[in-house]
C-alpha cells in the first residue's frame, strides 16, 4: 500500500513551494516580464508535469527501473559533457541545455540516476560490502560524473558525493574506514577549490562577506532573516525582495520566507522537511529488499543534504554554493525530477514489509 502519510508531505511540501515562490518572485516578475505571476506560471506547469511523472512512476515496479540503471547513467554522463560542449551559460556557469524553447539542467537527472545505479550496484556487491575495495569501487563509479558535473557546478557535485557516501554508510554500517574517506574527500574538495580562483574568492566572501562586493547577497539575505522577527511582516510583504536580495526566487528564497512568515514560518517549513525525511528514512527501513533500502536511503540523503546545505548557506555558516532549496526555489527541472524521486519512493513503499503508521 502506498504511503499516503509521504504522498501527502510532498503535496503540502509542493503546495507551500508555489505559495512562497509567487510571493517572493512578484516584484521580479513585474519588473522583467511585465507579469507577477511570470515565474509562478512556469513553476506551476513543471509541478504539474512533476505530479503526473510521481503518480506513473509511483505505479511503477522499482525492480524493472533499476535493471535501467547502468544506461541511465551512461545518459546522465553523456548530457554532462554536451553541458561542457554545448550548455547555455548563466552567470559565468554553463549548466542548461537547450531544447528550442526548452531548457533543463541535466545535473538534477544526474542525481537521479546515481541513486539508481548506485542501487544497482550495492544490490550484486552483497557478499563483500564489508570490504574496503567495495567502498573503493562504489566510489570509483561516481567520481566521472562528479569531476563532469562539478566542473561548472559544484554544489550538485558534493550532493552526489554525499549521496554515495550514505549509501555506502548504510550498506555497509562501519565508523572506522570512513575516517579514511573523509580524508580523501577533504583532499578532494581542496583540489577542486584551488582549481579555479572563484571557489576560492567566495571562501573570502563567506568570511568577511562585508569587504567584498559579491557580499552583498550575503549581507541583504541577513538582513531579511533578521527583520522578520517571530511572526514575519506578512506574506507578500517583503522589503528585500524588491531588488536587495538578486534573484531571489532562487538560492535565497529562505530568508525571503523568514522575512515574510518570520521565526514561526521558518520553522514549519522546516517542520515539514524534517517530516519528509523522517518518512523516508521509514520507508527505506521497512523496505522488501536491499534495492528498494538503498533507492529510499538515497532519496533520503539527497532531501538532506540539500535542504541543510540551503539553509546553511543563506545564513552564512558555510560559503554561497548555488544551492536550490528541494520544492521552494524556482527551478522547473529541479522540481519536476525532485517529484520524479518521490515517485520512486512511494513505488518502494507499496512493497512494504508491513503496515506503519
């Protein structure tokens, strides 16, 4: 039986997401469309196309979808060098492509597809997960589309990592050879910081974010969080959106949804992401068998750490990644693959082991 508890998280989760979207992108969409309700249209069409993707993969037998994996992949690495070659730039990172009138971030059908294949692949590695060449391999098997997807987005690049990361964890429970990993991937990250100057500048920014121009985001996303208090000035209210926060439909939106619900807000929102996690992590627990385990574990670690890794950036504690906030900020690909995962794990838990509240 389908989780109905899940389903009706994501549709509250959806539902919230366009209400804060129009709010907060009303004044951007006047001043570049000469339409409020411009990008809420297009966000409202993407979840409708995500609602229908969710209910057809929710019907869907997860064990056929992972026997697809291995060529999923091999798509998503495609797409990610036709990014390289052929992506549309968007403030100095190419991360679209292009499809006549159409486009989407291949990154978000990345994300998918590693969680399916990395499925896959712990599913025959059963007898040797304990073993430090299996971590080695699973690894090895995600790194190509890191390196590609990281190049001009690395934020997408440390989710993906992390995803595997959790994965392994949970097939493979076991604190003394992460302590080797978590090394390497340290050692990882400052190669890849330190391969391009503009990763190192925004260290700079996020420590002193007011002697640097490109702080200013920064700064005036504080200032939205701090002005709203505990109850918020009112949904639609904002001051900051009206040209203080850039783009704030996007990354930041968080602190547009302090500054208009305030504390209270702020908390439910993340009331409900906390809920979403929760049911995953019961859904992947009460899972037949360890593929359908480790495709909720997956989704589960993705809602995670993007959520946390949002929220931490728009508050400072971590440096400006390019983080979207899951069903919140305005982003139709993200939307529709975000749905696209739900249906997946709501096809898990219709084979349930048993019935759980």
């Amino acid at each position: 039986m389908t989780d109905r508890t899940l389903a009706l998280l994501v549709v509250l989760l959806a539902a919230a997401g366009l209400a804060l979207l129009y709010s907060t992108s009303m004044y951007n969409g006047r001043v570049r469309f000469q339409d409020p309700a411009y990008y809420f249209k297009k966000q409202l069409f993407a979840t409708a196309l995500g609602f229908l993707v969710c209910y057809m993969v929710s019907h869907m037998d997860y064990h056929v979808m992972i026997r697809f994996a291995p060529p999923l992949y091999g798509i998503s690495l495609l797409l990610s060098v036709a990014v390289l070659l052929f992506g549309d730039a968007y403030n100095g990172s190419r991360r679209w492509l292009s499809l006549g009138s159409l486009s989407f971030q291949p990154s978000e059908f990345a994300k998918v597809a590693v969680i399916l294949l990395l499925a896959w692949h712990i599913n025959r590695c059963q007898s040797g997960m304990d073993s430090l060449i299996f971590m080695i391999k699973t690894m090895a098997l995600v790194l190509p589309v890191v390196g590609l997807v990281g190049t001009n987005n690395l934020s997408t690049a440390v989710i993906i990592l992390g995803i595997a990361v959790i994965l392994i964890f949970v097939a493979s429970p076991g604190y003394r050879k992460f302590i080797g990993m978590g090394a390497a991937g340290i050692g990882f990250l400052a190669i890849f910081l330190s391969m391009e100057s503009y990763r190192l500048e925004r260290l700079a920014v996020w420590r002193n974010p007011e002697e640097h121009e490109k702080g200013f985001q920064t700064i005036q996303g504080l200032y939205a969080i701090g002005s709203g208090g505990i109850f918020g000035r009112g949904l639609g209210s904002s001051l900051q959106k009206l040209g203080f926060v850039p783009e704030a439909q996007n990354d930041m939106i968080f602190s547009i949804v302090c500054e208009e619900t305030g504390l209270v807000g702020a908390l439910l929102l993340m009331t409900l992401f906390a809920l979403l996690i929760w049911r995953l992590m019961v859904t992947a627990v009460h899972a037949p068998d360890l593929q359908g385990a480790m495709i909720a574990a997956g989704i589960m670690g993705h809602m995670a750490i993007q959520v946390i890794l949002n929220i931490a950036v728009v508050t400072n504690t971590i440096p400006n990644t390019g983080i979207t906030l899951p069903f919140i900020s305005y982003g139709g690909t993200s939307v529709l693959f975000l749905l696209g995962e739900m249906g997946l794990a709501l096809a898990v838990s219709r084979w349930e082991k048993q019935e759980f509240l």
